[in-house]
C-alpha cells in the first residue's frame, strides 16, 4: 500500500503518475501474445504430405488479408504475425506444435488449423490454457459438441454440407450411393453423417471402401479393393470423404474401369486441388464448399479477395485461400471492436455480442451459447474445361 505522508505534494504526484504509467504499461504487456507492436497468432497445418495444398493457401489467404492491414498501420498499432508450423496432416503434430506455441511462443491465439484430427488433438491444450482457436478449416462435430467456448468455426458443418448434398439425390431420385472414406476423424466423421441424413430418406447405403489418410496422389498405392467394391454394386453416386489425393486416384481408376456413375465430395476434399489432380477426368464432379465460389459475383467478399490476390500477382482463385481470406478478416473485424485494450476473454466477449459480422454479402454470427459462425452450403461442379460451375 502506497503512502504520501513523508513525501512533498510534487514529489507524490510525480510517482502517482509514474506509478499509473507502469500500470498502463503492464496492462498492455499482460496478455501473452500482445505487445504495443505485435499480435501474434500461431497455425498448425500441413504444408508437407497429403493435405499440403490445403495447408498451404489457408495461410496463403489468410496472410493476404492480414498484410493488407499491417501495411495500413495494424489495429491500434499493432501488426499481426501469423506463424505457422507443418504438422503434416497428422494429430501428433499438431499436439506438439500446439503446445510448443502455447506454452514456449506464447500465441494470443490459434488460427487456422487444417483438418479435424489434427484439430481435436488441440483442444485438451487450448482450453486448459483459454486461448481461442478460431476459424479451423474442419467441420467436424467434435469441434461444435460439446459447446466449448473457445473455439470459433467460421464454416458450415460437415454434417450441413452432408444433408445439403442428400437432399439434391433425392431430388435427382437417386436410388443407390456408396461412401468412399478415408479411415481418420474426418473420414469416418463423414461416413456417420452420411448414413445419417440417408437413413432420414429411407435411402440405403449400396457399400463403402476405405483408404489410410495419409496417401498421396503421388504415391502408387493399392485401391483395387475399393475398385472392385464399386465395380461390383455398380452405385449411381460415389459420395468422396477423402482428400484430393486419393480421391483422385480413385475416379481415375473407377474411370478406367468402365464406371459411368456420378462423383460428389464435400469439402474436404480441396475443390482446387482435385480438379488440378484430375485433369480432364474431373469433368462432371461435384463438390459442397461452405464459402462462395471465388468466381461468385454476388458476394462482395469475394470482388474484394480477387482484388487483393491480383495486387499480388496471383490470379489462380481458390476455395481455401478465400477461407483463408474470410477468417482472417472476420478475426480482424473482432480485433477492431474489441479496443486496444486487448485480451483473449475481451476478444470472446467481444464476439459473442457484437452480432452480425459482414464480411461482404456474407455474414457471421456469434452468440455466448453459439459459435457456429455460418451455415453456407453450395454445389459446384467441375466443367469440362476444369472451371468450376454453380
């Protein structure tokens, strides 16, 4: 407790204004992750094996925004770091990474993780530590049940774009599917989804095939199980709940089979990436994403992202990097109505009342007891060319 007794008035309120300097500047210094200069963020996803490209243009994007802002200054001065580190697809590594930038780099925040697995490998960490983890690239339910109040997902579930696209079969009177899963959270995740909504439409389940997770397009690995499970039933839709690698090794060998039956993914599969990967194979594939096509023009979100990739050079639009973009600036958006009296409670208060947040003809909601941000869901199909149709 200060006393003022024993000292002269000028002198106690010289150290009353030193003393609330200090306090000031402590105040600003407190929260791990935030200096006068600096926010930093920290992100765990592949940039190396099966889900690379994923990895890669989810940062590409999100780093897009964010150095669209540094370069005007920051938010209250400050400038965001988004720092990355390779987990290579696979929940181990993304443990390790999340707690070395916890507890050794001292991140404000989680950002931008990829995959579910990889994900859920988080959570124990994060929420023991209260640090949000906002805007993964997953729409796995692990990361939506039980509520948990630091996690933010930006995007439709897994299970939405799954009930979105067995609506359009049975529009289409589609009589017989089958599920091709890749054999890790986001797989079988997938799957349960799937049988779910079909179950709902009295629909059976023709068969399924699996494949390890962690395949590559590159790799010349195995599938003739799955081929001659499908070749077999002969199903009219193969429903694709795996990455673009093995998915695309898949339709290339069905195609080269005979089969003639119709491909749908949700977005897992990375729309991009499994068009690249397919060439002309992929004509006629369709994929659920859970933002707008980056060649939408009704979405002023997206004018704004095909703006800030040309003033960089870029003009290959992609589904990732505009997540990527959407998070990054809805983080922002938060960032700015939260003050420059920063915190991560003030930031998840922040959030979870300053309603609807436009990104651009496209909006998310937070509540205390909702952190579903969207439930967007559209069909895209691969053209002959290789663009992408609405």
């Amino acid at each position: 407790m200060l006393k003022f007794s024993s000292v002269t008035p000028a002198f106690t309120c010289r150290s009353l204004i030193s003393a609330l300097v200090l306090v000031s500047s402590l105040s600003v210094q407190a929260e791990n992750g935030v200096s006068a200069e600096r926010i930093l963020l920290g992100q765990s996803a592949a940039i190396s094996s099966a889900a690379s490209v994923l990895g890669v243009q989810m940062n590409f994007g999100a780093k897009l925004y964010f150095d669209a802002i540094n370069a005007q200054g920051g938010v209250y001065g400050r400038k965001i770091e988004l720092q990355i580190e390779d987990d290579m697809y696979v929940a181990a590594g993304a443990l390790e990474n999340t707690r070395q930038m916890i507890e050794q780099d001292k991140v404000f925040a989680l950002f931008g993780y990829v995959g579910s697995a990889t994900s859920e490998a988080a959570i124990p960490l994060f929420t023991k530590a209260k640090v949000p983890f906002f805007g993964s690239l997953s729409g796995a339910a692990s990361l939506r049940t039980p509520f948990n109040r630091y996690i933010f997902n930006l995007r439709a579930s897994y299970e939405q774009e799954a009930a979105y696209i067995v609506r359009q079969l049975a529009i289409s009177k589609v009589a017989n599917v089958a599920v091709f899963y890749q054999n890790d959270s986001d797989g079988l995740g997938i799957l349960k989804n799937i049988k779910a909504e079909l179950k709902q439409i009295n629909l059976p389940l023709s068969c399924v095939a699996m494949v390890p997770p962690s395949v590559n397009f590159e790799d010349d690995f195995d599938i003739r199980q799955a081929v001659n499970i499908f070749m077999e039933k002969k199903p009219e839709v193969i429903l694709l709940a795996s990455t673009y690698g093995s998915s695309a090794t898949l339709i290339k060998q069905l195609r080269l089979a005979g089969y003639k039956g119709q491909f749908y993914s949700l977005s897992l599969v990375g729309a991009r990436a499994l068009s690249e990967a397919l060439g002309k194979e992929g004509s006629g594939v369709v994929i659920s994403n859970a933002v707008p096509s980056p060649w939408s023009p009704k979405f002023a979100i997206v004018e704004e992202y095909r703006k800030a990739m040309k003033k960089v050079g870029k003009t290959e639009y992609d589904f990732t990097s505009l997540e990527g973009y959407m998070a990054a600036k809805s983080f922002v958006a938060i960032l700015k109505e939260t003050g420059r009296d920063l915190s991560r409670e003030k930031f998840i208060d922040t959030a979870e009342r300053m309603g609807p947040i436009d990104l651009g003809d496209f909006q998310l909601r937070f509540s205390g007891k909702h952190h579903e941000g969207s439930k967007f869901v559209e069909l895209v199909l691969i053209g002959r060319d290789g663009k992408f149709v609405r």
